[in-house]
C-alpha cells in the first residue's frame, strides 16, 4: 500500500460489478420525482408561463418558475451569470425555465409537458466570430475575455549582424466541442431539514463552492445548506452547473419533502460543460536553420451562452498557444465569446488541448518547409528548465520537454506490419499543462489525521471522482505511519474546503495536507522511541511494518509506536505557490506548476474507405514522481482514449459517438520522467490534463504522414482522408 506500490482502489470491485451507488440510486421516504421544463428555442424571450395546466396533472405536487426565487439568482464558477431557471431570455436549446415536482416519474414527466411556456424567438448567434459585431446576447456582453499577449521583440538579424532568412508557414485549424459522457449521469437529491434549510445528496466535485452558490441561489445563509457529495460515475472536469441543485433543493423547501432528479443522457448533454470549440489563425517565423523566431495567433473559443469557466480557460490556454518551445518573439489574441450554444466548461487539459493540435501542425509545416525532421525541429527549439515562457515566466522547475520527446522517438515501433493495401503514418506532438489554480487563485487544502488504537482515520473534503485520490490517501498513511489500511471518510461540506478536483490539485494540495498531518503524528510517536536509543526521531524510518535506523542497528516492529498511546489527531494543510494574474499584455508569474508530455502515434489507413486505425500510442509523461505505477497507467490510458476520440469520432455537428473499449488503442509508455517538482508532495505532478494534450495532435499528424493533407479541422472524417 506504500508510495511506489500499485494499490487495490477499495471502490474497484463495486463499480465493476454495477453494485457502486451514484446519486440516482439513491432513495428517501416520501420521495417526489422533479423534471425540468426546456426551451425547444436557441434563442427567445420568453413571453408568459402558465403553470395551472401542470397542477391539473394527477400527482404534481410543486411546480415553480424563476418567480419563486430571488430576484436575479444566478450562478458561475467565476461569474455568476447562468440563470438557475430563465426568467424573460433563454440563450440556448435545453435551457431550463421551470420544474415540476410529482409522487412519479411518469407525472413529472406529463406534469413538465403540461406547463404552457410562450416564447418570442431571437436573432440566434451560433458562430463567435459574428458574436463580436453582433447585438449583445447578455447585459455583459459577448466577450467574455480577451488577452493580448505580447512577448519580447521582433529579431530581423543574426548574432553575426547579417539578416536573419525567414521561413514562414501560415495555418487556420478548428477543434470542435467535445462532450463529456460519464458513466453516471447528472442527478441531485434534496431533503428538507427541520431548521428551513436543506440537505443536498450530488455528485459534485467541488461541494463547499457548490454549497456557497446554491444558498445565494435559495437565499439562505450558507450555513443552512449542507451538500453531501454522492458517487461520481467520472468527472473529466464537468459537473460545474449547479442549476439542477438548486432547482431540487427549493422544490425540496417549496414541498417539505425529499425531491430528486435525474437527467438522462440527452438531457445531460445539452446542459454543456463540454470541451470549449476553438478556432485558431497562426503565423510561425523560424531562420534557416529552424530556430523559432515568433509565433503569432489568433484564437476564439466558444464559451456558449453563459461564462462558466472560460475566463480561466483563455488564462490557461494563453501560456500554451506557442507550444513547449523557446520563442522570442510572440503576439497571442485570445478571445472566449458568448453564443447561443450550451456553456461550455472544463475537460480534461481545458484549452492547452486546442492549442496544441494547432502549434504542433504547425512545427510539421516547418519542418517540411526546412526539410527538417520534424523531431530535430522540436528538440531544437525546446523548452528547458531556466527557460521562459511566452507569458515571461521563467520555468524554474523540471522542464523535459527533451526527454521525453526523445524517449518517444526511439521506442521500438509497433510489431505488426501494415496490413496490404493500408497506408501508414507516423506523427509525434509534445504538449504542457498548467497546473493547479492560476493567475493569483488562492488555493489551500486541509485534512485531518487522527490515530486511535492503530487505526488511523482521515478526514478531508476532498472528493473521489474516479481518479484515485482514495487510494492514494492510504498510500500516504502507509508510507508515513505503516498502517495500509486507513479509513477514509466521505467528504462534505463539515470540513474545510480542499478545492477542485482536476489539473493536479488533489495530487499536489490534498495529498500534501495529508502527508503533513501524517508526519506532525509520526514525529510525536517516535520521539519517544528515539529517545530510547539516544537519537532524534527524524534519524527513524518506518517502512513495511518496520522501524529501522538510518544505521540498521535498530529494527523494530511498528507496533511499538501504538503502545499506551492515546489517541491522536492532527490537521495539515498544503497551499499552492503563490501566482499572480496576467497582466495586459497577457505577462505575469501565473501558473504554479507546469507539466509536460510527448506522443507518438502510428496509424494505419484505408486509402478507399478513408478508415483509419490508430495502431499504436506510445507516450512520455512528465509525472515528477510515480506514486502508483497502475493508476498512473489508467490516467495516460483514459487520456489516450479521450483524445483519439476528439481526434477521429466526436463530431458534434454529426454522429457524435464516443470511442468505446474497441477503439482504445495499445498504448505504450516509453518513460515516466521522474524529476521531482519542487514543493510537491513526494515530488509528484498530476498526470491527466498533461497525459491526453498531445495526443489529438499526434493522431492528426500521424494521417497526415500517411496522406499528404492538411487537414487543419478536427474530428478527421473518412470523407476528409480518402486518397484519390
């Protein structure tokens, strides 16, 4: 159970025999089913609602519209704009403007069809680019942020004096939405409390945030709302709409009985917080001997119809736009806009993804242009540690870029030949993430530790959402105390906050006020051991049910630090290197960590059918420190999964179908780069954000190998690659 061991996940036999519970098994005396009311409209005012019709329906308890709550209650991770129910504008099909709560399903359901909605259609606003000229879609207006980035100079000589020779490659890419299909789907269930408040039972993964706006929605005192996170059936990053709570919990108040709502897929969907779509125009210079000499772009992302977390997003994807590479001389716009689509949210690698696919095909153009080999040119212009990014921070942490795209390249290649008549292609893209809250977020996680009799509990809001983090706490216990199997209490809004999950916070913050507490407790116990033996307990290791000296002459069993020992509690907390926010020209210390990944892809390729097969992936990952060889490989896996699927099936404005078990291809690690990042529990570094942002761009780069394309526009269709 130690660091460095692959561990059993304690949920892993329950969820793999379908006998895990989500929020929608749950079940409460009393219980009424609640189903929302949807605009069929992008775009539209809405003209009156009449509820009596709902209440005609046998069984309808409670129906209410925005005019039950008060004025103005709107919600956002960043911005609270996103109306919890539409009270006179709706800006995108599926958004919510009443709900119906009924003692079934089945009423629920003809209760919410009953509910008579008026609207007035409006202008709908579909692509970005038009949302800038045209009329506003929110009292805010359409640009939800703009950063003008603006590094260094121009370099038009040589270190010689002589004038620099540019070669200059020009590209316009597009990466659509993404959606995020987790095995369980959006649910909430409500229970009202005897002081007028509410018990909230949800999937979330942030529940003191989700808590915080759910009572500013309601209108009580935060104290008077207690969220309880449930099973989550995965989390990539969604789940930041708290509307459905909120709706639950005041058809829970309105009623004084237990309510519950359950979303099926569709309806999940619509809802948004997918992958943002992002159109990007870029401009690279390098001289003639394939140094980068600037990098210039223009990208818009779709934020939808409300903020959700796009400003983050442009902060993030803006210190990525020129890729894991030394540019002296770069001129980045980035823009999220507002249109009449589904908000869109936080994914897996949230905008380093889209950049990537754009910056890497671009490398390939030079390398072409210089007749280069396209792994020369990135090896050339690497970033490494002491080097600074386009947004003038210095890296001053592990940066191996180099390694790790030198370890893809000389891995063996797949065993199998291509099968006769198949075209064959190769591509490599390397990408980086940052890591954690940025531009200034405060981000602090606390837990607490408490031994009692040799067992150890932790307790911490840190929630478990398929990523491990259960697990990895009793790692922690394991290594620091040598008890394997602690218990892990479910988090809730009784706890101090430990923040988000997703880009290494967990990993970094929660882990780390875990190892503290764990330390603070192992430092107590062995003093009194080393003062035995006339030594300071930090010369004492404890490791595999042993306490042993840095010398060996003492080797004793754990159990002598749990004798006559009361019990003991104590709390840690691990908070983030301080950053602060991108300036005007998009410059500042802003992230607190990055990391980086290299992929290389082989595909195989019908030139007939347009088919292609992704034969095989083999990445480098940039982890700081393993800490479970098997969860580190199901991180890389499921981002390899999640990104061949934006890569070759995930068209939205088509067929969208997510890759199955089928499509998955093998997957190979070349290396797991371990160099310690400073100031990181046990030096390690998230791995999933880092883990998928190449691979799109690799699987694209692979075809065009294989075919000759462009193809500057993600998903690659069969109609985009048949080869005449």
């Amino acid at each position: 159970m130690s660091i460095g061991g692959s561990a059993p996940r304690p949920d892993g036999d329950a969820k793999a025999r379908g006998r895990f519970s989500f929020t929608g098994d749950l079940w409460a005396p009393g219980l009424l089913w609640c189903v929302l009311v949807r605009s069929p409209h992008r775009h539209a005012r809405i003209l009156g609602i009449d509820v009596g019709p709902a209440y005609a329906v046998p069984g309808v308890r409670g129906v209410v519209t925005a005019a039950d709550l008060p004025t103005g209650s709107c919600h956002g991770v960043i911005v609270a704009d996103r109306p919890v129910l539409a009270d006179s504008v709706v800006r995108f099909a599926g958004e919510a403007v009443a709900a119906v709560a009924a003692e079934t399903l089945q009423a629920a359901k003809a209760g919410a069809a009953a509910v008579a909605v008026s609207y007035g259609p409006l202008e709908v606003a579909s692509d970005p680019e038009h949302s800038f000229a045209g009329p506003p879609l929110h009292p805010d207006g359409n640009v939800l942020r703009h950063i003008a980035l603006r590094h260094g100079r121009p370099v038009t000589l040589r270190r010689d004096g002589t004038p620099v020779q540019e070669v200059v490659v020009e590209g316009l890419y597009e990466v659509p939405a993404q959606y995020q299909a987790n095995p369980a789907t959006d649910a909430a269930l409500a229970l009202p409390s005897p002081d007028g408040g509410v018990e909230l039972h949800v999937a979330s993964p942030y529940p003191h945030a989700d808590r915080d706006q759910v009572a500013e929605c309601l209108g009580l005192p935060a104290g008077m709302v207690r969220l309880m996170p449930t099973g989550a059936g995965g989390s990539s990053g969604t789940r930041e709409d708290v509307g459905l709570t909120a709706v639950v919990g005041l058809l829970a108040l309105r009623t004084g009985r237990p309510v519950k709502a359950v979303l099926d897929r569709e309806e999940s969907l619509r809802l948004g917080g997918h992958r943002h779509a992002a159109r990007m125009k870029y401009t690279h210079r390098a001289d003639s001997d394939g140094r980068l000499l600037a990098v210039e772009a223009q990208i818009i992302l779709d934020g939808g119809a409300y903020a959700g977390v796009s400003p983050e997003v442009v902060g993030r994807l803006v210190g990525c736009a020129a890729g894991p590479y030394m540019v002296p001389y770069a001129v980045v716009d980035a823009w999220a806009v507002r249109t009449n689509n589904p908000p869109a949210g936080n994914m897996r690698g949230p905008g380093a993804v889209q950049v990537c696919f754009a910056h890497e095909a671009q490398m390939d153009k030079l390398a072409d242009a210089l007749g280069m080999n396209p792994v020369e040119l990135r090896l050339r212009n690497a970033l490494s540690t002491g080097t600074m990014l386009t947004t003038g921070q210095i890296l001053d942490g592990p940066v191996p870029v180099g390694a790790a795209l030198r370890a893809v390249a000389e891995a063996a290649p797949p065993p199998a030949p291509p099968a006769p008549g198949t075209l064959r292609g190769t591509g490599y893209a390397v990408g980086l993430m940052p890591l954690l809250g940025i531009e200034g977020a405060d981000e602090t996680s606390t837990a607490t530790v408490r031994l009692d009799g040799g067992v150890v509990t932790v307790t911490c809001a840190a929630v478990e959402v398929g990523q491990g983090f259960v697990t990895l706490v009793r790692q922690i216990v394991d290594e620091v105390l040598g008890v394997p199997d602690a218990i892990v209490l479910q988090a809730g809004t009784a706890l101090p906050t430990a923040g988000a999950p997703g880009v290494g916070r967990h990993t970094w913050l929660t882990a780390g006020a875990v190892e503290q507490a764990a330390r603070e407790i192992r430092e107590r116990l062995l003093a009194p051991v080393a003062a035995r033996y006339g030594m300071t307990a930090r010369l004492l290791d404890v490791r595999d049910g042993r306490i042993k000296s840095y010398d060996g002459l003492i080797d004793l069993s754990v159990d002598v630090m749990y004798e006559d020992t009361a019990t003991v509690t104590t709390a840690g907390a691990c908070r983030a290197p301080s950053t602060e926010p991108l300036d005007d020209a998009g410059q500042g210390n802003a992230y607190p960590a990055v990391a980086f990944s290299a992929c290389r892809v082989v595909v195989d390729l019908d030139p007939e059918l347009g088919t292609i097969r992704v034969v095989d992936v083999t990445g480098a990952y940039d982890a700081g420190r393993v800490l479970d060889p098997a969860q580190a490989r199901v991180r890389v896996e499921s981002s390899v999964a999640m990104g061949v699927g934006l890569a070759l099936m995930e068209d939205p404005e088509s067929a969208w179908a997510p890759p199955g078990t089928w499509d998955v291809p093998p997957v190979r690690v070349a290396a797991w780069i371990e160099e310690p990042q400073p100031g990181a529990p046990f030096g390690a570094k998230g791995l999933g954000d880092a883990a998928i942002v190449p691979v799109p761009a690799a699987v694209a780069a692979a075809v065009r190998d294989a075919t000759g394309l462009e193809l500057p526009r993600l998903p690659l269709r069969p109609r985009d690659v048949v080869v005449d």
